[in-house]
C-alpha cells in the first residue's frame, strides 16, 4: 500500500488555499473599515444599514450566477477575474477617501460592485477542490479550506482595528487592496493546474441555472443537506452576531470580554476543523446532524447562562460543533456531485449558508426592540431549531445512511 502524499504538498491547494486566506482577509476589511467610515467620518450611523444591505444582497443574488460561471469557465481565471477587478475598486476608494472625494453615493455604487463580485469566487474556489485533491483527501481539504477561511474573516476586522486605530481609514483600504492583489498572485491561471472545463453543453444562464435548481432537487441527500445547513446558520450562527454584543453589554462586559466571546466561537470552530483533518467520516450526513442536535443543545443551554466567564465556554463548544456540520455536509457534496455540475451545487448551498443571516439579524433586532429579552429571544430560537433537527433525525433515514 502506497503512502498518501500529504495535501500539504499538493501546490496547486496551497495556492488555492493562500489565495483564500487574502482575499476573506481583504473582504472582511473592507466591511469593517466601510461600517467606521460610514458611522465616523460622514458621521451617518443610520445610513450604515442601507449601506450594508447594498453590499450583502447583491453578493446573495449573484452567487447562483457565480455558480454558473464556475461549471463553465476555468474556476483560476473566474478568481483571478475577480481579485483584479475588486483590488480596482479598493484603490479608487483609497484615492477617494485620501482626495477627500468620496461621498455616500459613491460608496453605494463601489459597495454594491465590491459585494456583487465577491460572489464569484467562493463557489468557484469550493468547487475547485475536488478537481485538485484526491478524493480520500476531500475531507482534509474542506477542514483545512473552511478553517482557514473562519479565520481570515475573524482576523480582517482585528487587523482594520489595529490600522485604523493607529494609522488612518486610508491606510485600512489601501491594506485591504494590497491583499486582494496577493490573493490574485497566487490564482493568477498559469500557476494553478486546473483540468479542462467538464461542462461542454453550451446553455443560456438561465437553463444553465434550472439545471442545476433541478440537480439539487433531485436528490433527497442534498435537499436535506440544505435544511440542515439553512437551520444550523438561521437559528443559531446569524443569532450569535446579534446576540454576543448585547449579552456582553446586559451583563456589564467591556470591550475585552466582547473579544473573548468572539474569538472562543472561532476557536470552537478551529479546533473542530483541525479534528476532521485528521480523522475520516464515512457516514457524513448522519455526523452533519448530530452536530446540529448538538449545537442546538449547547445553544439553548447558553440562553440560561448569565455568566460571562462561562459564556466563551459554550461558544467554543458551540463552534467546535457546527465544524462537525458543514464540513462533512461540504465533503459529501463534492464527493457525489459531477464535476460539471460542482460550481452551480455550491453556489445553492453558500446561498443557502448566508441568505438566511439577514433576516436573523432582522428578527432578532425587532423583537429585543419590543422588548423581549435576548435570552427568550435565543431560546425561542433554539427550540424551533431543535424542533426541525429532531423532524430531520427521525424522518430523514436515508440522510443519516449515506456513506462516501
């Protein structure tokens, strides 16, 4: 029996896996930088949400046509299409703000643009995986490829932090285009070894899309996969960015401890992926579900707790369980999907992961502005999630039996 090469000595994935790094890095910069700006410097705290939605909802709508793009087009000239346009977009808005140009109406135009293009280049980097992994190294890859990416998101806001705090909103932009430009070094098409295209059958966008719509509603694996992932993110992840804020402050936190919160879920969710890393899951959607029940469980647990040095506690816990979710759910997908198919199945799916965030944050920031406490807020939450798990567990047989 050969001896498997480890992943980490696979280029073109370390490429891959490098590009990632800068380019959920710049992303996360630039929300973060963008939001100060807004509240700061125009000194239009209310324009903040219109802003944001701006960025989001594009982003949202043009990842099914990212998908598209990704199963016809070579994924490496998609990412690196990409990086160059948004690091245009960065140095504009550095050359603004530092002309003193920029004004509301310009950062909606640029925001929108930015956010619309990052659309493109998660599915087209997820789908990407398996055409450059071994499939025994699926699981491996995605484990090391979402940490990865959880950290970049979480290290983009500290690092504007730091700039902003100690430098200026100019330099933040202008760091934020200098990473996107690295991340393009590393997709630039002649470094990455990508196949040839496997989806041939010319089509409109349109039936491009319904083939893939019908694809994914076919199969039961998949279509339960999705309830699971929309769940998991609906009642607890897009909860949790609302929540931690207001729990640290209801019970008298500082700044610092709002950090430790933070940083536990990620950490949670860090050691989950090193976890799957090392070890092999044949029945991953039965493993994607009990880590939702799971979740669920730690979750309607940390809406009890009025503790804030037991609090990280359970979001570590809580993090170290979704891994357990998406990853394996991740890991099966790419392992019964074809490959021509890949790019529009993984834009369903990131759509299915973030579309739901949104109207989370919305709901939970009418009803704690009602008056309801955020703790029945997150238990409410939990409870109709579990309930949802719970109807998984016993209906969806067929999910839990799948081995890959």
């Amino acid at each position: 029996m050969t001896q498997e090469t480890s992943i980490f000595k696979n280029k073109t994935f370390m490429l891959l896996l490098l590009a990632g790094i800068f380019a959920v890095t710049g992303f996360s910069m630039f929300l973060t930088t963008t939001s100060w700006y807004i509240i700061r410097t125009l000194d239009m705290p209310d324009m903040l949400g219109l802003v944001l939605i701006v960025i989001t909802v594009p982003r949202l709508v043009m990842m099914i046509y990212g998908g598209v793009l990704a199963d016809n087009y070579k994924k490496s000239t998609i990412m690196f299409g990409t990086n160059i346009v948004q690091a245009l977009l960065l140095g504009l808005i550095t050359i603004f703000i530092f002309t003193d140009y920029m004004t509301l109406g310009w950062f909606l135009v640029f925001g929108g643009l930015f956010g619309m293009l990052d659309a493109f280049f998660g599915p087209a980097s997820t789908s990407m995986i398996p055409k450059i992994v071994e499939r025994r190294q699926l699981q491996k890859a995605n484990a090391y490829f979402q940490g990865v990416d959880q950290i970049s998101f979480l290290l983009g806001p500290v690092l504007a932090g730091v700039i902003m705090e100690f430098g200026s909103v100019t330099m933040s932009f202008f760091t934020a285009f200098i990473l996107v430009i690295l991340s393009a070094i590393f997709v630039f098409p002649p470094l990455i070894k990508e196949g040839p295209v496997e989806n041939t059958v010319r089509q409109t966008p349109l039936q491009n899309f319904s083939e893939g719509f019908n694809y994914v509603r076919k199969s039961n694996f998949l279509i339960i996969g999705i309830i699971v992932l929309v769940t998991l993110n609906f009642f607890v992840f897009g909860t949790l960015h609302i929540a931690v804020p207001f729990l640290t402050d209801l019970y008298g936190g500082t700044p610092i401890n709002l950090s430790i919160m933070e940083m536990s879920l990620s950490l949670g969710m860090l050691v989950g992926t090193v976890v799957l890393g090392s070890y092999y899951i044949k029945r991953k959607g039965r493993t994607a579900l009990y880590g939702l029940l799971i979740t669920l469980v730690i979750y309607i647990v940390f809406s009890f707790i009025e503790s804030l040095a037991i609090l990280p506690v359970l979001l570590f816990m809580i993090g170290l369980a979704m891994a357990f979710v998406f990853i394996p759910f991740f890991t099966a997908t790419q392992e019964i999907t074809e490959n021509r198919m890949m790019g529009r199945v993984m834009s369903l799916i990131f759509l299915a992961m973030n579309g739901f965030d949104p109207i989370a944050y919305a709901i939970v920031s009418t009803m704690t502005s009602a008056g309801i406490s955020i703790q029945l807020v997150l238990l409410g939450f939990g409870t109709i999630g579990m309930i949802i798990a719970l109807i998984i567990l016993f209906k969806a047989k067929g999910f839990q039996k799948l081995e890959t």
